[in-house]
C-alpha cells in the first residue's frame, strides 16, 4: 500500500473487506485512525473517533476528537478507559453501514465499545482489529453474543513486525 509501514495500520484484508461489503459512499464508523483512514475516506463517508490529536486530520473524514475517559466496561475489565461516551454519541452519524473498532491502543483498552451496544445494533458489519490478541478475541465474542451477530475470524497474510500472526475479526447481523 504505497510504501507505507502496514504492520500495524488496519490491514489491507481488513480494507478489502469493508469496500466490498458497502457501497461507495456509504457511511463508516472507525475507532482510532491512521493510515488506513486515507484509504477508506476515498471510497467511504468516514467518521474517525481519535484521541491523539497527532492522527487527527490525516485524512477525508469527519474527525471526531474524543478524550480517553474513566468507563464502566473498561474498570470491569482492568482498562485504562475509552473515548469520551457523551461525545461519541452525539456526534454518531445516521445510519452507518459498517463499524471498525481500531482503536484506541490495546495498551489503553477497547472494551468501552460496550457502552454503545444500542447504536451499534443497527449495524450491519462491525469489524473488530487484533483479535490474535487475547482481549481483542473476548471482546468481539461479547459483541456478537450481544448483538446477537455471527463472528468469523480472518487471517492477516502479512504478519506484524516482530513475526507474529495478525487478525481481524468481522461480525454481521444474522440474516
């Protein structure tokens, strides 16, 4: 992808995916951004939640700065925190087609994502990143059990540097 170190940006299975599952133009909901942004935002009406202001603006995409904040679901399970829930949820776009949980770092915690289970159950794909991590894993099982969707686990061709073996995991409304 251009050069470009994908180690640790979403991966380009992970892109494909999302552009073969939604239409041009659809609207796509990303927790935390980088480069795989840029791709996306060419294709997607984007809405990037980012806490770092260092990824803010780096691509075509409605940027949303939400600040890592105290949760429930992140203290149950020994996280830091997660975006800011007050301003994810008004800042929600309508009707989104697909959600890529990304973010924040897994060294912070992405187990917030729960507090958003109704938003999220209007969504027909919802794409978790790093679920060869074992936190990573439990989360997007909570979420399918939830939500009620089916889970599949994809394989990463191109390992992350230092060898191991990357996945993603995609999870869809049960039809």
């Amino acid at each position: 992808m251009n050069g470009l170190d994908e180690s640790w940006m979403l991966p380009r299975e992970a892109i494909e995916f999302i552009l073969g599952s939604v239409e041009q133009g659809a609207v796509v909901v990303e927790f935390g951004s980088g480069h795989g942004s840029e791709i996306l935002s060419k294709h997607c009406e984007l809405y990037s939640i980012e806490h770092d202001e260092a990824w803010l603006g780096i691509a075509s995409s409605t940027y949303i700065h939400a600040t890592i904040q105290q949760n429930v679901h992140s203290s149950e399970s020994g996280e830091s925190g997660w975006y800011d829930v007050d301003k994810v949820i008004k800042n929600w776009p309508s009707n989104p087609q697909c959600v890529v949980i990304d973010g924040p770092p897994g060294y912070i915690g992405r187990t917030g994502i729960l507090s958003l289970l109704n938003l999220l159950e209007g969504v027909p794909i919802i794409l978790v990143d790093d679920v060869d991590r074992p936190a990573e894993l439990r989360l997007a099982e909570q979420l399918a059990e939830r939500l009620n969707f089916d889970l599949q686990t994809c394989d990463v061709e191109k390992p992350r540097t230092g060898g191991t073996q990357r996945k993603y995991a995609v999870l869809a409304r049960r039809g």
